[in-house]
C-alpha cells in the first residue's frame, strides 16, 4: 500500500539547515499490505526518516496522509 507523507516548513529558506532547503514536499511511501492501520503513519515515519534525514526537525511539520483520506 502506498501513503503520502507530506513535509511542510514555515521557516524562511535562509534559517534552514543546507540539507534541509529542499525537503519540503510530498512523499510517496510503500507500506506493506495489511499492517495494522494504527501502525502504518509511524512505519511510514520510519521509512522516511531513514531515506530522508532532517537536520532540524523544529522546522517542519509533517504529516501521514493514509488511502482515501484528505489531508488537513
């Protein structure tokens, strides 16, 4: 199954950490097929944050959009 995390910042591109200015955006995240649906936004999490490190995390909001739901 595939969900989205979406990475969004606040703060102005010059306070950002240099690996951080572009990893704001959305993610696709393969999850595997019948995970308990409370465990797949933190395997997702997980996932991410192993392929995608972020040097200041105070900056970014991130959030797990799971199928056939509507992001905030």
């Amino acid at each position: 199954m595939m969900v989205t995390v979406r990475v969004e910042t606040n703060a102005p591109t010059s306070e950002l950490h240099y690996y951080d200015k572009e990893v704001a955006g959305d993610y696709d995240i393969k999850i595997a097929d019948g995970m308990p649906r409370d465990e797949i936004a933190e395997a997702a999490l997980d996932v991410f944050h192993d392929t995608i490190p972020i040097k200041i995390l105070d900056y970014f909001w991130i959030e797990v959009i799971l199928p056939g739901e509507v992001a905030a």
